[in-house]
C-alpha cells in the first residue's frame, strides 16, 4: 500500500466551506491517471491537485476533473499553493514570496503576500488567445434563454484553458439559466475547439453580488462533473482579458464574485495586464483555507 499526504482546501475564500474545494497531493508522480480520476469522483470535487515535481519551475503539478487532464485550472492553483504554504514548503521573506509553478499548459508566475489577516495568493495567467466567436442564439438555447439575453457576441478565450465567455444582461437571466446537456453536446461537436478542450460556456454578469464585487458568474457543468462550479479562477481570467479587450470594463483592476447562491462565495481580485488591444496576461488572486489534512492510501 502507497501512502501519500493531502490537504482539503477551500480557494477563492477566507471562510471554511466557501470558494471551491480541491484536494491536494503531495508527491503524486507515481499515481497513476486512473486513480487521480478517481480520487476527483471519490471526493465529489470539480477537481484535484498532484504535486508531481518540475525540471523548468519551482514546483510542478497537474489538474483532473472527473474525466480528464485540464491544462490550468485556477482554484486547484490557489489550493496548491495555500498547500505548500501550509506545509512550509514556500520560504516568505517579510511575508512574502515570489515563485513558478509548472501546470499543464506551462509555467505560471506565483506572487505571495501574507501579511494581511488572510494570504493573497496571486498566478499570472498567460496571454489571452481569442478564438471562434459564437451565434448568441445559440448559447442562449443551451441555457433556456433567448439571445437577447446575451450582451455582445460570445467568444472563446484562452488563458490557459478555453471558455466561451457569455455576457447576459442582468441577474435575472444569470438565475433562469438550465443546462440542456443535449444542446451543450451539439455545441461542442459544432465549435471549432476541440472538443477535449472545450470547456463548458462561461455565464458572467457585470455588477457583484455583493457591494464589494464587480462580476458575478456561473459555470454550470456537464456530467460526469458536479453540475455547478463554485469558483473558476482559469474562466475567471478569461473572462477578465474578454471584458477588458471588448470595452466592457472601465478599468483593468476589478473583483470577481461566484459561488454566492450555492453557499459558496467566492473572490478573486483581479488585474488585466496590458492595454486591451494587446494584453499580455491576467493577475487572479485569492485566499484559501485548509479544511482537511490526511493521508491517502492507495
């Protein structure tokens, strides 16, 4: 029997059973992919962590959802971090630190400032790449909406991993929205990303949940995932460079909520790099709690 230490965090929040959960193992390069798939169906998660090592970064490590290998994944990053903070693993000097992180898409930038109440943990997501943009109608029939209720066209973007950033126009059609997994399906057979990279389209209003917010979103899922994300801090950086390029935000610095009518919510300070013409990476930055510690044996 294989044993290896893990740590149950909550990203993108202050509080215990906020944000998004993840699991994070440590010295995970042995486990096999099976049993990291596993382990995400197992803990009724979006997603897990393994620290795996790195030749190019500080510290390596890769993303499963339920069903497959995600390139970048930003709630299992602030996770991962929070993790290796916790263990002592990441030095700070006057509360801070600054170091890479080797994910599946590359090498991430990582910025600590722990001299608040609560660690700020900060990744640079790469470059934006805008791809195919989308007929409104269309998304808005995956959703049971119409396509007035999408602002501009929806387009997908890529920092790391692509989402298909929809704007709706208000709070109302953000509630009304119902996944019809037939619909999503034809989507992504139609869409010109592939479809094991395609992730599912993300649903953003302007205008926080709470005062302190400048977004509110959604991610509703496909099976075999949990049918919604509490917080989605890669869609959340594409999201950020979709805005910002489109002119949708006045200013490149603003807070993302998500999670708030699932009793999870979340928060990420967000920075766009760059003017929108030419963005050159997106600042998304978060606390995390440590829920859980253990051992998993396998």
């Amino acid at each position: 029997m294989l044993k290896y230490d893990f740590d149950w965090v909550d990203a993108f929040t202050s509080q215990t059973f906020g944000g998004n959960g993840c699991v994070v193992v440590h010295g995970a390069a042995d486990i096999s992919v099976a049993d990291r798939l596993a382990l995400v169906r197992e803990t009724s998660l979006a997603e897990c962590a393994y620290l795996i090592g790195s030749d190019v970064a500080d510290f390596g490590v890769r993303y499963y959802l339920a069903d497959k290998e995600i390139p970048m994944a930003g709630h299992p990053t602030i996770a991962t971090v929070a993790s290796l903070l916790e263990r002592a693993m990441v030095p700070l000097r006057d509360g801070k630190a600054e170091f890479t992180l080797e994910v599946g898409a590359g090498v991430m930038p990582i910025f600590v400032d722990a001299t608040g109440e609560h660690a700020l943990i900060t990744m640079t997501q790469a470059a934006p790449v805008f791809g195919e943009v989308f007929d409104p109608a269309q998304i808005a029939d995956i959703y049971g909406l119409s396509g007035d209720d999408i602002v501009g066209v929806p387009q997908s973007v890529s920092t790391g991993t692509p989402f298909c950033i929809t704007v709706l126009k208000d709070k109302d059609a953000l509630r009304a929205a119902k996944m019809d997994y037939a619909k999503l399906a034809v989507f992504s057979a139609t869409s010109g990303v592939s479809r094991a990279d395609l992730m599912e389209p993300f649903l953003v209003t302007l205008g926080g949940e709470t005062g302190a917010g400048d977004v509110f979103s959604r991610l509703l899922l496909a099976p075999p995932s949990l049918p919604e994300d509490p917080f989605t801090g890669s869609a959340t950086g594409c999201m950020a460079a979709y805005l910002w390029h489109q002119g949708l935000i006045e200013s490149p610095r603003f807070v993302a909520e998500q999670g708030h009518w699932l009793g999870r919510p979340g928060r990420a300070e967000v920075e766009v790099l760059g003017p929108p013409e030419r963005i050159t990476g997106v600042n998304v930055g978060g606390s995390a709690r440590i829920v859980m510690q253990g051992e998993l044996r396998l």
